[in-house]
C-alpha cells in the first residue's frame, strides 16, 4: 500500500511580501504628501513676501505724491508749515510725513492698502512705517554707457568742495580688482579701455554757474569773459577723471582758459585696486574755483562716463566737512507687510524741473539728417548750404 505525503505551505513569504509592499506605498504616499505640503507653504510665503514688498512699494509711490504736494503746493503757499513739516516729519526719523502731508490714514498707525481680490484680502496688506529724508548727505545714481546727467548744486550751508567716487564691484561685473594703469603719456584712453571690463571709465565733470557776476559768452569774440582780466570768472570748468595708479593736483580750480581736452584739465586719480570702506574703487576731493553759496539755485554739476557704464556718489564738502544736499535726492525708506511677513524698500527719487529741461547736447535730431558743412580760410569762415 503506497502512502501519500502532503505538503503543507505556511505562506509567511507571501505575508512578509505584503507587508513591505504596504510599508512602501505608504512611504511613497507620504512623501509625496510632505513634498506637496512643502511646495504650498513656500507658494504661500512667496505669496507673502511678494505681498509685503508690493506693501513697501505702495509706500514708496504714495511718499512720492506727499514730496511732490509738499514741494508745489505746501511750500509755495506757506512758509511757515513748510518749514515745520521739513524740521518735523522729513528728516528721515518720523513714520508719518504721507498721513501729515497728504492725510492718508492716522498718525501714528499703519496704513492698510485697498484690494479688491478675495484672496488678497485676506493678506491685510499695509505699509507700517514710511520715512523721508529730504536733505541726504550725497547724490548717488547709475550711470548707462556714456550718459550724461545734471545735477543741482544746492545745499543746506555754502561749500568749497566736490568729492566724487564711482566704479563698484557691481560695475567691475562682481571682479574683486580693478586695473588702474595702463594710460601711456597723455592718452586719455588707455590701450585697452574698451575692450577690458576691469578698467573703470574716465570722468568728465563739469561745474556750471549761472550768475550776473560771471562771465558770459560772447558770440562775436567766442571767449567766456567780460574781461580777459577776469580769467577766473568764467562760468564754468571741467575736469577729466582719469583712472591710475597714482594721483596728481586735481580740482576745477586749476588754470585751464579754454577747457579743451589737454593735459591741463586730464588728471590723474589713484583708483585703489580693491574697494574701499564707501563701497568705490575711484575717489576725489577737488576745490571748486568759486565756492557755492547756501541754498544756491544757480550751479549745477554735469558728470559724464565716457564709453562705459558705472555708479556714482557725490558729496559736497566745505573744508572737508560734509554738507547735506536740499531736496536734490530725498530718500524714501518704506516698510510693508502683509499678515506677519514685513519687508523693506529704500529708494532715491529726483524731483523733475518743469520750468527748465536739462539738456543733454547743444542739438538733438530725432528724424530726418543733420548737415553740418563749412570751409576754413586764413582770416574767415566761409558757410555754405547743404546739397545732397
């Protein structure tokens, strides 16, 4: 009689297969889970600081509307508050100039921003704190490829001196050093100016006055004096700025009649290779030939970068002491929220002169051809009509 044997299968692999098959899907489930609660809370506090910033921006523009109401309507209709309100409210400590001047809000309280999304409003978006600085200690501004800009020379007390910085890390394309030489004999170029993004470009400043008591100039004798003996009155100077290694007598007192491109007014500055504690490979004190008087409406500084794109500050000094600029360049310091998330945004805004645009160049075209045709004899001009 034959017997059979029967095998008997516990089935534990089978149970253990099932087990860790369980354990890895919820792990994978769970960690897509995490990574989804992740990506929406950064959404959420992407949402919320770029909330906050738009808060500080709003700040910011309506810093803008109190500037401009102060400076038209306030101080050309009252003497007295416009003074107040400069010694109390914009000196760049006080959190109220818009809610003064403009009558936005309370004093003393935030200032919630008006949205009109369901969403947004539940951000309860403000800006907390504004702060103007009317009269700032220096004029700072990015320069294009060869720009040229105007600057009013107006402080609160006369100064006798110009500091000038430009060139930073940001403008070397975040280099650490510079070059400064490389500018044989009396180029004012060096070999390779263009082409090499480490040598800070040349300067050309020009201080302007406008004043009855200056020369002005004459048409028919083309020179910029009443008087030839009254050399140091014309009504303007220039300098160039030229980047080295070392440095020489530098100012826009320095004898120069004509102000042609010479070696008399192309001057050596010594450029530190590494910035310096202001943040600017470049720096200058130069003496003014006439000192400008406090609250002058009638000198102006034109700064030009030749070829090459930078960033400039300028300081006015009297002695060497630092004299804080008039409404040249007030600085907005502005700090938003939104629910808890707060940001900050310091900008530098210019008031634009409706009564005189600053030019730019003696002749602008902006369609069509400019013809420019003469012929030089030995005692005369003679002018000719363009002929195409």
């Amino acid at each position: 009689m034959s017997q059979i044997k029967k095998t008997t299968m516990s089935g534990a692999t089978s149970i253990f297969i099932v087990i860790f098959s369980v354990i890895l899907l919820v792990i994978i489930v769970t960690s897509f889970i995490r990574v989804m609660l992740e990506e929406r809370q950064r959404a959420i506090e992407s949402d919320l600081n770029q909330s906050a910033r738009d808060s500080a921006l709003a700040g910011v523009e309506d810093a803008k509307r109190a500037l401009l109401k102060y400076r038209k309507q306030i101080c050309a209709q009252d003497a007295v508050r416009c003074k107040d309100i400069l010694d109390d409210f914009l000196n760049g400590q006080n959190c109220d100039p818009i809610q003064e001047i403009m009558g936005i809000g309370a004093v003393g309280q935030e200032t919630m921003l008006e949205t009109k999304r369901g969403v947004d409003q539940d951000l309860e978006q403000a800006y907390t704190c504004v702060k103007i600085n009317y009269d700032t200690v220096d004029y700072k501004r990015d320069m294009l490829n060869n720009e040229a800009i105007i600057i009013p020379l107006r402080a609160r007390d006369g100064f006798n001196q110009i500091k000038f910085s430009w060139h930073t890390v940001r403008d070397n394309n975040n280099n650490d050093q510079i070059k400064n030489s490389g500018f044989p004999g009396g180029k004012l170029f060096a070999n390779n100016y263009l082409s090499d993004p480490k040598i800070p470009p040349v300067m050309r400043l020009e201080h302007i006055r406008f004043n009855s008591d200056l020369g002005s100039y004459d048409r028919e004798s083309g020179t910029l004096y009443k008087n030839d003996a009254l050399r140091g009155n014309r009504n303007f100077d220039v300098v160039y700025l030229r980047p080295a290694n070392s440095d020489a007598k530098v100012g826009f007192d320095q004898d120069n009649k004509d102000n042609k491109i010479n070696k008399d007014i192309i001057s050596n500055v010594k450029c530190s290779k590494n910035v310096n504690n202001e943040g600017f490979y470049c720096s200058q004190t130069m003496n003014l030939r006439v000192p400008v008087a406090s609250n002058s409406g009638g000198d102006y500084l034109r700064v030009n970068n030749l070829f090459k794109s930078t960033s400039i500050r300028v300081e006015m000094l009297n002695n060497g002491v630092m004299v804080p600029l008039v409404g040249i360049q007030p600085e907005i310091d502005s700090n938003g929220r939104a629910n808890d998330v707060y940001r900050r945004v310091k900008a530098r805004v210019e008031f634009m002169d409706e009564q005189f645009t600053y030019p730019k160049g003696a002749i602008e075209i902006q369609d069509g051809d400019f013809c420019k045709k003469f012929e030089m004899t030995k005692n005369v001009l003679v002018k000719n009509a363009c002929s195409w």
